[in-house]
C-alpha cells in the first residue's frame, strides 16, 4: 500500500432500505499500511478515522496471540507484578452486551478489582461455555501494572501516552464516545468497530450525561426503529472497521463507536491522548456551563446566542471580525497569552461571585 490511504468501500445508501439496515453494507473505513511519525501527526490532524494494517506486527504479544489464548495468558501472567486489575462482568443472559440496566440509573454489569492472573485464568476457563458470565479486564494501565508488557511491545507514534490493557471474551461495549482520541490496536482476536461522526448524536438516542460514559440506547444490531426512528440517519452516516490482530484504528475525539469482540478470546491496547485542557477552557464544562446558562432561556433569547455562537466561535472568524481592527478586536480576535489569562481572571471572578 506504500502509505496509501485507501478510501472507504461500498455505497453508503445501500446500507439502509426501509426498516433494513444492513452491518454488512456500511462503507469501510479508509485503511493504510503503518505510517512513520511525521505520517500519522498528519492523520490525526483530518480528524478522520484510519485503519492503520499490521502496526503492531513486530509485537511479542501479537506473536503469542496468534499462537494461542493460551499462550497469550502465560505471556501477560508471567509479567504480573501483583496489582490488582479493573474487573467487568456481565450476566450470560446479557449476551456480553456491556450496557445500560433497564432504568438507565445503573449499568447492566458490576465492576470490582481483582488480580491480574486470577481473571486471566477465569477468562479462558469460561471460554466455549454458553451459560458463562462474560468477564473482561477493562483500561488496565500497563505501565504501573504490567510495565514489561511496555518495554517489550513499544509504540514510537505516541512516546509518553499510557497504555491500556482490555482482555475478554465476545463482548459487545454499547455505542459511546471518548474526549480524547483514541488509537485501538488489536493483540488477538478480531474486533468491529461501528463509527458514527459526532454530528450524529441527536440520533443516537444517548443516554443520561450524569452516569458517564453516556451509551445509545439502540442496538446497532436489533435497531428499534419504531422507538428510534431517527437512528436511520445516524446509521446512514456510519462507517465500519474491521480489525485483526496486528491492526489498529485511529479514533479521532468524539467520535461515537460500538465495539464488537468477535472471537472467543479478544485482546487489546489502546492509546488516549489529546484531552489537555484544563480549567475553564475545559470544552465539557463550558457545554456544561451552558446548559445551565442558556438552554432553559426564552426562545428568542436562545436565538440570539444561537447566532453569536455561529458567527463567533463556529462560523469563520475573519468574516465576522474583518470590519474591525485586529488591535481592538479583544476576545473575538487572536488573543495574546497575556489577554487570555485576563479574561480567565475575569471569568474567574465572575464564578466566585455566583451565588450556589
């Protein structure tokens, strides 16, 4: 492929026909053979999903995976230091659909900590047992737990992100989004990644933001589409990757995915990075800070900063301020880091003062 970012197959109309919607028939996600660095900080920088093929080929574990389970739990046991591990478990009658409880207050799996070699050894004991509870060792960090796992499977695209770890058995983890991106790579097993762009969250049907991480509450594979008619359009919209091991996905931040463990016993690492702000330039406070501000406003005050918000923060900017002097243009221009930590002072003040 020599670099080449092949583009997304199929026609995206087929994937929707009345109340059909067919998995099979979404478009791929666009693919290209393991990039060097100055390569993939340009991916990353579309801001669109890649499959990036055989990038961890040089791995150990990606070795022992394609050996074996078996082989592939003795080699994460024999680097167990003793920590104990994020442990997930969901019924058998949940089909290993990690996900909401019926009243959407609480999540339909417990989660509890417990050791590394313990839940290795109870996943592949469980294993080909249809009445087995599904278990998972969910964002394992491998550097304060399994930090040989580090040294021996190294990744030089992201020098400094932290690792972690997910192993488990057919699982199916409800559509979601993350703050940072995100890049997944596959040890052992295949893997299904259903992508949605993030525009599409009105329909998706997601649920409360108070019990994070907020899920869809449609199954992409039984979609409801008479309790979620809207989903037909996300579903229009959507893309799909298919993963083996060796395989990776860069997952730009916000995008929305439903993941698919599709073999008995599945590994993977991945990598978040890029959420660095902090404090009031912190992007899910303001929306916070806005739902609180403006969603409850009359409509006509909600249309007037529906308008200052498409022409000063979302629309271009140098339409909106070219009649102006760039040296009075003050917030709505470039600022300064000095003008900028004013204005934090400022707004900074202004919270202190609110009333609870």
């Amino acid at each position: 492929m020599d670099g080449e970012v092949i583009p997304p197959e199929a026609d995206p109309g087929v994937a929707v026909r009345g109340d059909v919607l067919s998995l099979d028939a979404l478009p791929r996600v666009a693919a290209r053979s393991a990039p060097l660095a100055h390569e993939f900080e340009a991916i990353v920088r579309t801001e669109r999903p890649v499959v990036l093929k055989g990038l961890l080929d040089a791995w150990p574990a990606v070795a022992a995976g394609r050996e074996s389970a078996a082989r592939l739990n003795a080699y994460l046991k024999a680097m167990d230091i003793g920590a104990q591990a994020p442990v997930m478990e969901a019924p058998a009658s949940s089909g290993g659909r990690f996900g909401y409880g019926p009243d959407l207050r609480e999540f339909a799996f417990s989660k509890r900590q417990d050791g590394i070699t313990e839940t290795l050894e109870r996943i592949e004991r469980l294993m080909g047992d249809p009445t087995a509870p599904f278990v998972a060792i969910q964002m394992l960090p491998l550097a304060s737990h399994l930090p040989e796992f580090v040294r021996q499977n190294a990744l030089p695209l992201l020098p400094g992100v932290m690792p972690r770890l997910w192993v488990g058995g057919p699982l199916r983890t409800q559509t979601h989004n993350d703050r940072d991106h995100n890049l997944a790579c596959v040890v052992a097993g295949r893997r299904r990644f259903l992508l949605f762009p993030p525009e599409q969250v009105g329909a998706l049907y997601v649920g409360p933001l108070d019990n994070p991480p907020p899920l869809s509450l449609v199954d992409p594979e039984a979609p409801d589409l008479v309790r979620f008619p809207r989903y037909r359009q996300a579903f229009a919209a959507a893309q799909v990757a298919e993963l083996g091991p060796g395989d990776a996905l860069f997952l730009p931040k916000y995008w929305w995915h439903h993941v698919t463990s599709r073999d008995p016993y599945n590994v993977m690492v991945n990598y978040w990075w890029g959420d660095t702000a902090t404090g009031l330039e912190r992007a899910n406070d303001v929306f916070l800070t806005a739902l609180l501000a403006l969603k409850d406003l009359p409509e006509g005050e909600r249309s007037y900063w529906k308008a200052m918000f498409d022409a000063y923060v979302f629309g271009d900017p140098g339409e909106a301020t070219a009649h102006i002097p760039p040296g009075l243009r003050g917030a709505l221009g470039t600022m300064s880091p000095s003008a900028r930590a004013a204005l934090k002072h400022q707004l900074k003040m202004t919270y202190l003062r609110s009333p609870p």
